[in-house]
C-alpha cells in the first residue's frame, strides 16, 4: 500500500487531541486506516523557528512530522495574507479584504520552508494530498524541486468566480500552481466550474473531457468531492448527550419555550450579524412568539488578531445588549450567546434537544454543522434545519428552508415557517435530508479522492 502523506496549514498533533470539527475530524478515520504521515504546523510559535528541524513523532500508526512558526510568519502569513487576504476572497467578501505586500511576501516564503522541510521526509511510493488555501503554491513548489509522486490539492473553502479572482495579488501564479497537482478537488460544482474557468481563462488551462484539464504538457483531473461526516456514530453521540448535566440544564432553563440553536466559529463569514438581526426581525414581525422561543447561539472566538473579527466582536456585542435590553424581560432573554467552545457530545445534545436549527452563513464552503444537525435528530420528533442558500451544504440539505442570509425578512419568515411545522412535514423533510448523508461518511469522502488521485498518470515535467 503506497504511504499517504496529509499536508495542511496546522497538525493536531497528538498530545492536544483532535479537535472537535474541521480538517482534523474529517481525516482522523482515514490515516488511522491508511497509515502514512501528517506535516504542517504545530501551532506554536518561536523567533528560532525558521531554522529548527521538523519534530518528529508517531502515534497509533501515524507520522507526525511538524514545524513551528516566527512571530513575524504567525503575523504576515498566518493572520495576514492566508487570513486577511485569502480567506475573505475564497468567501467573495471583498469588504474585509486586507493586502500588504509585505505578507505576501511572507507567504511565499513559509511554503518555500513547508517544501524545503517535507522534501527529505518523503518516500519514492508517497502519495502526497495538500490541503487548502494556505498552501495554494506548494504542488508547484514540489514539482520544481523533482517531486514526481502523485500529488492531490483539495480547498476547503468556496472557490470565487474569475472577476472576484482578479482582485488576488499573483491570482494567476496561484492558478498556474494549482494546475501542478495530479487531482484538484473542490466542495461543490459550482466551485469546480468557477476553478475550471478562470483556470481556462486566466491561466491559458485547456479542457479536455469532463474533469480534466491541460497545462503546458501536463494533465490535472478536477472533481466535485463534498466533505462529509460520519452520522450514525453523529446520532448517537446525539442519543448518548441526554443524561448530560448541560443538557439537563439547559433543558429545565428553558421553561417550555422553543429552543433556537446555532453553533459557528465567530468568523466574518458565518453571517452572525444578520442570522441575530433576522432573529429580530422575527420577533417584530410575529410578536406572539415572544416569551415562546429562546435562542442559543454558540460563537467561539477564533483569529482575535485579525481587524475583521475584532470589529465583528465589538459589532455582535452591541447587537446582544440591544436586543435583549429592547426585547427581553425580567423572566426571558431571549437571545444567548456563549463565546467559548463546548464539547462535541455537549453540542451534539443541544442539536437533538433544539426546535430549530439556525444555520446561515453568507458563504460556505460546506458546513458540516448542518450535516451534524440533522444527524442529531430524533427521527420519530425532528427539528427544522434553516440553512443558508449560499452554504454548500444545501446542495445536498436541500429539503432544509433554504434562505438568503441577507434578508432579515426572509429569515423572520423561515423561523416563522418552523414555528407552525407540522410533525409530518417535519419527518419527511428530515427523512430526505437524513436520506442524502446517511450512506456517506467522512472516510468514504477521503478514499474516492485518494482512489481517483492514485490511478492519475503522473505526467508532469519539471517546472
């Protein structure tokens, strides 16, 4: 068996644990089947770094191979270009896009070490599979340095249409790198074709066939490659969370009113501003269901060094306090928002336990959270999803109210709509929703990548 190398930003190395949610969870089930070795990151930070060996360890059969970052590389590459510049241009929110070229510069230079590092750790028979938008230039930088194994990329986040593209520095180098790879893989089709065109367009790509591309002699496949969860070990970690003292709590606190759940990263993204402002929009526009509904937001902070969050936070603080000054009474408030993580089992319960899940960010590329919250549902009583039309999850949730997350009426309306759902259309809608993830797994997602990027004709020349 060929030894698959995993190589993303940040490695939850062992000593940490995995970490609810995100890449870590996703591929934990395929490199404990598959062996092999996972580089990247180790999240820490010292001004030495640049000139330290990887750290090397192993557990339960895997690799660890990671290497730590400067300040200044924390500061320019990791919140600024990936962070500040990247991450808002893979969501199409050119408002929170912020460049310097001084981060970029900074870019360059830590995928020139993640190469300059990985190079003398690899293995003639290596399958190498790169993740997300923080190593865009990594399969190119490989190629130059003679690397000839298989190389797969797959980005995590949406990808932007051409003219959105434009606005990158070096957006066309990024798209020639990527060409470098052996297989690109990307969340939805919509994502694929976005990358097929500017690729054709910018770039000079030629399509040949329905998943294949051409760059300066090389072949790339591109497919469509929907992340994924487990389910049925998600239902009944749901199931299990009942005899939890949170959930009790929670439960008995609630008095008999509706809960409304959502859980997020406080991220720019995630729409938190206008999901709370369709909240109480909501509350406006049906007045009968005040003291009726309570709802629980989760929102654990991430990236505080980042401008765009910062004033996310300031901006969320001020919605809170307005709302439940205006609206609230002495025995209900009817918005909660917690800013610190909780365990996954202990979200899990407050999934199956909620009414309603309010699920809508201004861009996505998937949402496993939505996934998660139809997992968690009692099949015989399920709650309602409301997701976000512009999450790539509602392609396949599409039984879900899909709604525009920037029309506060549109979202008043949908929890409305949930409010006064009968059981029966509740069932089915969660059957067909439960129906299109039920069969699929997060392993399942990472072997049809890794099938397809085994069997790719390695056909590169150096660059």
């Amino acid at each position: 068996m060929k030894r698959l190398v995993i190589v993303s930003n940040r490695v939850p190395v062992p000593k940490e644990g995995l970490r609810p949610g995100g890449l870590a969870v996703v591929l934990k089930d395929l490199l404990a089947r598959k062996g092999g070795m996972w580089f990247g990151w180790n999240g820490t930070c010292h001004p030495d770094a640049a000139h330290l060996p990887p750290a090397l360890q192993k557990a339960e059969g895997v690799e660890y191979a990671t290497i730590g970052l400067t300040p200044a590389e924390h500061r320019n590459y990791y919140t600024g270009f990936s962070n500040s510049t990247l991450w808002p241009l893979m969501h199409s929110l050119p408002e929170h896009i912020h460049f310097e070229r001084r981060e970029l510069a900074s870019y360059w230079s830590v995928n020139e070490r993640f190469c300059e590092n990985l190079l003398p750790l690899l293995r003639a028979d290596d399958v190498i599979w790169i993740h997300d938008y923080h190593l865009l230039p990594l399969a190119a930088l490989l190629r130059r340095h003679g690397v000839r194994q298989p190389i797969g990329f797959f980005l995590h986040t949406p990808f932007p249409a051409p003219d959105m593209l434009a606005t990158a520095p070096d957006g066309g180098t990024f798209l020639r790198d990527l060409l470098r790879a052996d297989l690109l893989g990307f969340q939805t089709a919509d994502d694929t074709a976005n990358f097929i065109f500017a690729a054709t367009r910018k770039a000079g790509a030629v399509v040949i066939g329905d998943d294949a591309l051409t760059f300066e002699g090389h072949t790339v496949r591109v497919g469509t490659f929907p992340v994924e969860i487990d389910p049925t070990r998600f239902a009944a970690t749901a199931r299990d969370a009942a005899d939890l003292e949170d959930l009790r709590r929670l439960s008995g606190s609630l008095a008999g009113r509706r809960l409304v759940f959502g859980v997020d990263r406080m991220d720019p993204t995630k729409g938190l501003d206008h999901r709370l402002a369709g909240y109480e929009r909501f509350l406006e526009t049906y007045p009968q269901r005040e003291r009726q509904v309570t709802f629980l937001q989760i929102a654990a902070e991430s990236r505080t060094d980042v401008a765009s969050y910062q004033a996310l936070r300031n901006k969320l603080e001020h919605q809170i306090g307005q709302l439940n000054a205006h609206r609230g009474q002495a025995d209900w408030t009817p918005l909660r928002f917690l800013t610190r993580g909780s365990p996954r089992p202990t979200v899990a319960g407050y999934m199956r336990l909620a009414d309603i899940g309010y699920i809508t960010p201004l861009r996505d590329g998937m949402n496993l959270v939505a996934k998660e919250f139809i997992a968690a549902q009692d099949p015989e009583n399920p709650g309602v999803l409301i997701l976000s039309r512009l999450a790539g999850a509602a392609k396949q949730l599409d039984a879900a109210i899909l709604v525009n997350p920037l029309d506060h009426d549109d979202m008043a309306d949908a929890l409305e709509r949930a409010m006064v759902m009968s059981a029966a259309e509740r069932r089915e809608r969660w059957q067909s929703c439960w129906n299109s993830i039920a069969s699929r797994t997060a392993l399942g997602w990472g072997l049809s990548f890794l099938n397809i990027l085994e069997g790719a004709k390695q056909a590169c020349p150096p660059a």
